[in-house]
C-alpha cells in the first residue's frame, strides 16, 4: 500500500485522467467513456478529494509538473477547468517554473476555454491533430478537420500560450509515404516548439483492431512505415526540433518534463480513473471503470485498484527500457547512484547482442540507441527484460 506518512514516497509530478470523450477514435485503447450522461461534476469532486486524500497520506513536495491528460481534457467546461486547477495549485502547490499541461483536441479550443486555463496556471498545450489530411482523419474516426487544427493553434496564440505541442500518427490505413510529407510540412509550417509522432499501433479493444481480425484493415507495411519514420527524423532535425526521445522532437528547452519524468524512471502519482502511479517501491492503478473509480472515494478511500511492489531487479530493468528510449540513453554514473550496481555487469549480454547488431552503443558515460536501432526500439527493449 501507499505508506502513510513517509516524505520519501512523495513525487514532484502528477498525472490527471480525464476520461470523458465526445467520440470515440477507432485507434484508441486509452480508459474513456462518451461524455453525453457522465457525472463529470461529481468525477472533478471526487478527483480532487483523492488528491487530498493522498497528500495526506505521503506528505507533500512542490510539484515540477503536472499532466492532464485522457480521454479528453478540454470536455471539461471553464468552471471545472477552474475548479480543477485551483485544486492542484493548493493541495500540491507548484514550483516556480512548473511545467503545468493539458491534452486538448483541436475544435475544444475557444478563447474562453483557453483563457481560463491560463488564468488557473497551465502554461502548456498538448494537442492531438494525428494529420492534416481530412480524408485520413476521417477514416481514423476524428471528429475535428484541418481548419480547426489552424484555429485553435490561433486561439492559443491570441491567449499567449507559447509552449505548444501537436501529435501526430504516421502508418495510418490507406496512408501514402506522400501524404505523410505534407502532413509533416504542414505541421512544421506552423513553426511550434515540440511534435511527438507515432506509429499506429493496433491495440485489441479498438474499432481497428476488430477490423483487422475481420481482414478489412488495409496498413501501409513495415517497409512504408520504416520510411516514413526516416523522413520524419530527417524532417525535424532540418526544421531545428532535436529528437530527444524515440518520438518526441524539440526546440531546445521545450522538452517535455513531464514525460522525462516517466522516462528517467522517476516516481509521479497518478489520479483518476484508470490512472497509473509510480510511489516508493510501488506502481499502482486506479480502477478503470467511473462508477468503480468512484465507490471507494464516496467512502473517503483511495481508488486503488492493484499495486505491486517492485523487485530490485525490477527496477533496474525498467531503468533500461525506460532510458533507452530518450536520444541520450542511460547514463551509467546515475544508474550506479540509483541502485548501487554497475550498469554492464548486469545486462552484459543485453548490451553486447544489441551492440553486435547495430542497435546500441556503449560510450564511456551512457548505453543509447544507435539511429538504426530507434527504429528497432521494442526489439532492444525486450533484451533488457
């Protein structure tokens, strides 16, 4: 269980799970539910509550950064945006200089909306556009189109937001190595700080992946995707966006913390449904469904639906396969402090297979991925386990 009492369980990042959706994307295996009928007040009363509740429990530190993420964030109206933020701020109380986001689909963005988060302290936009082709959006079940990509990055602007990041999917059925280009031209004409792009991965409990089992699923191909990640690369380093992790691309200092922060291994809570946390020695998830998410909170206790105290072990492997994706690795010294053993007398073999292939070097002070092995990154991770 989450001790009580003990500074040292505590964590200077927080995720927030907003499950609630408008429409249901056909690729997505994220915890969500149609918003139409929710007790989405009741689930920002209760969400707040567990905050409390936790902070009690394991003592507090001010927060580097917090994520709002689902489902969808901007579902929420302005006085739950408030409302929410509000509580955040005075239960955990934020460093100067915090990175404080929000997930957001474009079209969800108006001034008021925008404005209000900013008034209640988020300084950065996440924005999942996936392409900037309509057909294609279409045929991955989104329910905005181009215009309103454009739109809402204008509404931020006009608010102020300048730490602004969109996602996108590359793979897509029916996707053209061409099409992906201008998707990406059209992403980088907008000339923001940070892009994170994915491949579409077919995740069961998907309208995809149903499809695929019926064969009426049509993706571009390995060979395809191979290319379409190579452009990418090639794309963002000649447009000034560093690649720092196997997806994710930034000017210099608009890196995202908080995702460093799952990357480096390090400890965040997680609240809301469905939402995982990573205390102590303990990672921890919170029942998935509303209704079960929220009987527990209704009698003042923890959501908590499992929890598993890591081995030693454990740990050490997760460092790895966490690590490895961020551009610069692992950093031996640091793996040395974290656990009190030597990096290459653990996964020696690990590291000379991955080595041999062309996946991995081993420098003096860091194991990273090599530019082949980026593409490959599940391959080498599964060495390390």
């Amino acid at each position: 269980m989450i001790n009580e009492n003990q500074s040292s369980n505590s964590s200077s990042a927080i995720y927030i799970h907003i499950p609630f959706c408008e429409h249901i994307c056909y690729y997505c295996d994220f915890n969500k539910v149609f918003l139409e009928g929710q007790p989405v007040d009741e689930y920002v009363n209760l969400l707040i509550k567990e905050m409390k509740l936790t902070a009690n429990k394991t003592g507090v530190e001010p927060v580097d950064t917090v994520f709002v993420g689902g489902g969808t964030p901007t579902t929420l109206n302005e006085s739950q945006i408030a409302k929410l933020c509000t509580a955040v701020q005075e239960i955990f109380s934020l460093k100067e200089g915090a990175e404080f986001s929000f997930e957001a689909n474009p079209g969800d963005l108006s001034i008021s909306k925008l404005q209000t988060m900013k008034d209640y302290g988020v300084n950065r936009i996440s924005m999942g556009v996936q392409s900037f082709n309509n057909e294609l959006l279409k045929k991955i079940g989104r329910i905005h189109t181009v215009k309103d990509v454009y739109q809402s990055v204008e509404n931020m602007r006009t608010v102020g937001f300048e730490n602004v990041s969109i996602d996108l999917i590359f793979s897509l059925p029916g996707q053209t190595e061409a099409d992906f280009k201008d998707t990406l031209n059209q992403a980088l004409a907008l000339d923001l700080p940070h892009y994170s792009a994915y491949s579409l991965i077919i995740e069961p409990k998907t309208i995809f992946y149903n499809l695929m089992q019926k064969g009426k699923l049509f993706l571009p191909g390995q060979d395809a995707e191979a290319n379409m990640y190579d452009l990418l690369l090639n794309e963002m380093e000649k447009h000034g966006r560093k690649q720092y992790e196997i997806s994710n691309f930034a000017k210099e200092g608009f890196q995202s913390k908080h995702n460093i922060t799952y990357w480096s291994n390090e400890h965040y809570y997680g609240f809301g449904a469905g939402a995982h946390g990573y205390i102590g020695n303990t990672r921890y998830s919170n029942f998935g469904p509303i209704k079960k998410y929220m009987e527990p909170l209704q009698e003042n206790k923890l959501p908590i639906f499992q929890q598993k105290e890591l081995t030693l072990k454990e740990k050490m492997e997760e460092e790895m396969f966490l690590g490895l994706r961020k551009v610069r690795g692992v950093d031996k010294m640091a793996f040395y402090q974290k656990f009190g053993q030597d990096l290459e007398t653990i996964f020696p073999k690990a590291i000379q297979k991955t080595m041999e292939k062309g996946w991995l070097e081993n420098n003096r002070e860091n194991v990273a991925l090599t530019r082949n092995g980026r593409f490959l990154g599940n391959n080498v991770f599964q060495e390390f386990l």
